[in-house]
C-alpha cells in the first residue's frame, strides 16, 4: 500500500532510553527526561509500577520522507519531523527479544516492514490477526507469513478486533490504531505506549490465549 520506511529509524537511541528505564525501575525510581511525551515523576500510592509512557495520535500530516531531515528537495511532500508513525516504527525497531502483534488489520507497509526487519535480527515476532481482513485487498499478512513471521487469525464470523502489541513482555502498546495507511493518514486514531510490566502481562496472557485459541 505505501512506500516502504524512508526515514532512518533512531533505534539505537530507543534501545538507549529502555536501558534507562531498566535501571531506574531496578532502582526504584521513576521514568523521566527522553522525549517529552514520556511521563516524569514516581508512581501513586496504588497503581501500577508504570516507569513512563507516550501518547501518539493519527493521523499524521504526511507520511516520512526517504531522506529523513536531511532532504533538500523544495517540493517534498513527505514529512521530515517524528511524526507519530516514526515513534510507533521506532518503538517496533527497540524490540529486543519478543514482539506479540494483535492487531485487526495491517495493510501499512511502513509497519509490516519494521515487524519483518524486526523477525529478521532474531526477534521472536508472532502476529494475531482478523481472518476477514487477511484476505481483503493490501493485507501484508501473507507477506508476513510466507517471510517466516508466524501468524494466526480467527476461525468465526465474528471479528478478532483487538489493537494492541507487548513488546518484550514489557511495553504494552494499544490504542484504537489499526496499522492502515488510512489509520496513519485519515482517521482520528490514538495508541498509547505504556511502560507497565503488570499490564503488559495481562495483554500477553490474552495473546497467548488466542495463540492457542486459533492454533
């Protein structure tokens, strides 16, 4: 569906600030500086051990630029800022061990390409899908599977319509984001990446429960 990734990822800068937060929450302390959509401070009496998290909203105002800030074309029309698809690609690229996709849709290419370069360095990368959409115009679901990437869908009428990935048993991302170039260009859409390992277990007990579920 769209171009492939033409920005250079800062992977290594986000592998750097998770290192960070490894260590404040080993010191018990709470997540702060990094961009400034991560959150500062500790954590209330009650809640969850949630280190720091980052809010993106869609839709972008333009898909990124092949060259990154350093295009020099004057009629560009990609964008050369993080936009929130860049965080969401970077955030996909920090991925160390483990990366559980369920998600109902994927036709974005930019995305299918991160989960495959993802796959590619050794990252155990499973994806849950709606069986529907695998089969509708654009889906990069085949692409994925015959690359090696193991997928699984629903087996019912009705709609597997989850939006969510744990990364590294940790990193929980959700939102109502489908991962469409119509979700990051056209449509009111949000994901909230959250540094919570108590809830990111929950979302991985529900994936590992469909995994088996759709088996």
């Amino acid at each position: 569906m769209g171009q492939c990734v033409s920005v250079v990822l800062d992977s290594e800068g986000m592998r750097q600030r998770i290192q960070q937060l490894e260590q404040q929450l080993e010191a018990g302390g709470g997540g702060g500086g990094g961009a400034a959509t991560v959150a500062a401070g500790g954590v209330p009496a009650g809640a969850v051990a949630a280190v720091g998290h980052e809010v993106l909203f869609f839709p972008d105002s333009a898909m990124p630029c092949r060259n990154g800030q350093s295009c020099r074309r004057q009629q560009c029309g990609y964008a050369h800022n993080a936009t929130s698809l860049v965080r969401l690609l970077q955030w996909i690229g920090s991925a160390k061990r483990s990366l559980d996709v369920c998600v109902f849709s994927i036709t974005c290419d930019e995305l299918s390409d991160a989960l495959l370069a993802a796959h590619r360095r050794g990252v155990r990368v499973r994806i849950i899908s709606d069986n529907d959409q695998m089969a509708t115009r654009g889906s990069d679901i085949e692409r994925l599977y015959a690359a090696g990437v193991p997928v699984r869908t629903d087996k019912v009428a009705a709609h597997m319509h989850h939006k969510f990935a744990v990364l590294d048993n940790r990193f929980l991302l959700n939102g109502s984001f489908n991962w469409t170039r119509a979700g990051v260009l056209e449509n009111e859409e949000n994901v909230l990446i959250l540094d919570a390992p108590e809830v990111a277990v929950k979302y991985s007990q529900q994936f590992e429960r469909l995994w088996q579920r759709y088996a």
